[in-house]
C-alpha cells in the first residue's frame, strides 16, 4: 500500500503540472499487482478531481472509503489479482424508456440484437419492441406512453431481456466472456443466453410466454410484494407473527429482501417492519411474483417450454430455485424454469456459491446496476 500510495502521489504532480495518460488499456502487470488502483476518467478535469479524491482516501484506505469511490469511477484492489469472473443479469424493475438506444446507434452487434427482438416480439405483441422502448425524449406525451407500456409485464420482460443479451454481446465484441453466469428473476433467461441453454428468439418467446401466464393467473386477489430493509433472520421471524400468507420472494442481500403473498398479509407484514423502524415498502406489481399465488402459470410454461430447442448449460449456471449450479439435463433444466416462478429467489445463496466457485469479479450485465449493491453488501467483508 505505501509503494501504491507513492506511485499515486507521482501521477497526481505530474497530472497537476498538465499530464493526461494514452488512452489505453490498463499496463497488465498493474491489473496483476499485489495492490492495484483503477481511474476511469473522461478528461484532464476528471482525472485530477478523482485523483484527488483517491489520494484522500488513500490516507484511510478501508473498505468503506473506496466503496463510496466505485461510482465515481475509482476502483481499489487489494491482495492476489481477480479470479474468475461472472455475468450479472438484472431482470424487471431496472427498465428504463430508451434503454439501449444509443448503445444499438454505437454497436452493430446490439443494433442486430434488438432487429432481432422486433421480428420476433412485433407477432406476439403487436409491434416491434422498439415501437414501445424507443421514443422521443422531448416528446412527454410519447415518453409517457412508453413508461405505461413498460408497466406491463409482457413489454417490459422482452424489453429487459433483449438489452441484457445486446449488452452481452457487445462484451463478447471486446473480448469479454464470463466464466459463470447468474441471472435474477426474469434475468435468468438472459443466463440462459449467455450459457447456450437457450437461443435468445426462443428466450425471447419463453420470457414473454412466462410474462402473459403469470399475468393471465386471475384470482381474488392476486397479491402484493413489498420491499423490505431488514435481514432475513428479522424477515422470517416477523413474518411469522402475521397471519394469512406472506412469505420472502427475493432474498436480495443480507440487508434486503422482498416479501409477497396476500394483499392483507403483507400489508399487515409492512405495518409491522414499519413499527420496528425498518423502511418497508409496497411495490407496483400486478401479482405476488415467486409466491404460490403465481404457480398456476407453471403448467401453460412448462407447455411452452416443451416447444423450444433446450440445451445443457455450455458455461456454469447459477439457478435461483436452489441458489446452487444448474443441473446438465434438458428436463432438469425445464423443471427449474417451471418452478422459478412461484420460488422465492435465492440471490445471496447464488452469489455465495459464485465466490466458492473462485468468481471475484462480478459485472452487472443489464440497464442499471441494482445487482451491483447487492453483491457488495453480501459480499461486504
């Protein structure tokens, strides 16, 4: 650390007096160092500040102090050099209008994956995906128009799906390829993908098949999810204080997890998490996704499914279902994706399992980068 510190101090005199570094690669030999800094910058401008800011906090050099650095570009790295690496696959609720427009106008790679998408999706839902994704910025009525139509599951899990798999692609154009993958909730297709299991058409058809079954399940009540700030531990014990069905859906991190199950329940469940203190929300769901409220739609699926070209993961796979490996079976596989939907999905366990596994890198391969916090929090120590 002292000899890094050093060398950080030379580079920010020399930036000082005007210096600006090639734009290039970082040295290997640096990415391989026993202690490693990484500057992403855009300019001279944004190079001193962040050096600045690095040199700061240099002088604590904890955990914490670079954690709050990553969004700015500056990324610490201590002790042997990155093992393996996954792919991160966000699934609904990181969608966003004009999601993937300007990387399809950059990347001919994304451009031919979304042309793709829209000759596929256009017969099952109307139009081309990118008449409900792509609009206007400056028109608010057009923009409105499409923030609706991303509200529904049946646009938004194509939508999510296909920018995750461009994104992918456009990595593999730079040389970029995983050594496991992992995706969550609807993002397991995109896993899917980038493992071989699937074609991204017949990931396409299954990802809005999976979105049309389980919102065509119509009950009394078709339940309610919430997010909840709390521990599993926490979760579980309250949840089992409240009477009716409420049960965890996503068990997100070791600070986070969503609840679903019957709209009284978890109504009941928020008032209580709220009267400990803890920040519980409500989410804009149409059903209690990964609850049994949902399982109905596992036999239109598992129809579905029958009809596509299914393979054996050709690259490591991590299931939500078990937070474990995928299994090397074609009906193996098909059974898991059927009950995806109703099982809550075991993130922390997967993440777990993907640093047993040697994984130290891990890149959030989708629109946002709600995936990335919560890697660093179960991964914090």
């Amino acid at each position: 650390p002292s000899a890094l510190d050093e060398k950080l101090q030379a580079l920010l005199a020399r930036v000082k007096d005007g210096f600006v570094p090639p734009v290039a690669p970082p040295d290997a030999s640096e990415l391989a160092a026993a202690e490693r800094l990484v500057i992403d910058f855009g300019d001279h401008a944004e190079l001193l500040k962040r050096l600045e800011k690095a040199a700061k906090s240099m002088k604590a050099d904890t955990a914490r102090s670079w954690r709050a650095l990553q969004s700015r570009g500056v990324f610490r790295g201590s002790g042997p050099a990155p093992g393996k690496l996954a792919f991160l696959f966000p699934g609904q609720g990181s969608q966003y209008v004009n999601m993937g427009r300007q990387l399809a106008e950059h990347e001919p790679v994304a451009a031919a994956v979304f042309a793709e998408a829209d000759r596929v999706i256009e017969p099952l839902l109307g139009k081309p995906l990118t008449g409900y994704l792509f609009v206007d910025a400056k028109d608010p009525q057009a923009v409105k128009g499409a923030e609706e139509a991303l509200k529904q599951t049946a646009v938004t899990q194509p939508a999510v799906l296909t920018f995750d798999v461009a994104l992918c692609r456009t990595f593999a154009e730079f040389g970029i390829e995983p050594d496991f993958v992992m995706g969550h909730s609807l993002g397991e297709y995109g896993g899917l993908v980038s493992a071989g299991v699937m074609s991204f058409a017949d990931a396409l058809e299954a990802s809005a098949a999976r979105g049309r079954e389980m919102t065509r399940v119509s009950l009394e009540d078709n339940g309610l999810m919430a997010a909840v700030m709390a521990p599993l531990e926490v979760v579980e014990k309250t949840l089992a204080e409240i009477d009716g069905y409420v049960v965890p859906a996503n068990i997100n991190s070791s600070a986070q997890c969503v609840i679903g199950g019957s709209t009284g329940a978890v109504e009941a469940a928020v008032a209580a998490f709220q009267k400990q203190g803890r920040q519980a929300v409500p989410l804009a769901v149409s059903h209690a996704f990964h609850t049994k409220i949902v399982a109905p739609a596992g036999g239109s699926l598992r129809r579905a499914l029958d009809g596509f070209d299914i393979s054996p993961p050709a690259r490591p796979l991590v299931a939500n279902v078990t937070g474990e490996l995928y299994p090397s079976t074609v009906e193996a596989v098909k059974d898991i994706l059927v009950q995806q939907i109703a099982a809550p999905v075991q993130w922390v366990k997967g993440v777990e399992t993907l640093y047993a596994q040697g994984v130290r890198a891990f890149v959030e391969v989708g629109p946002k980068r709600a995936l990335k916090g919560f890697v660093d929090d179960i991964l914090g120590d």
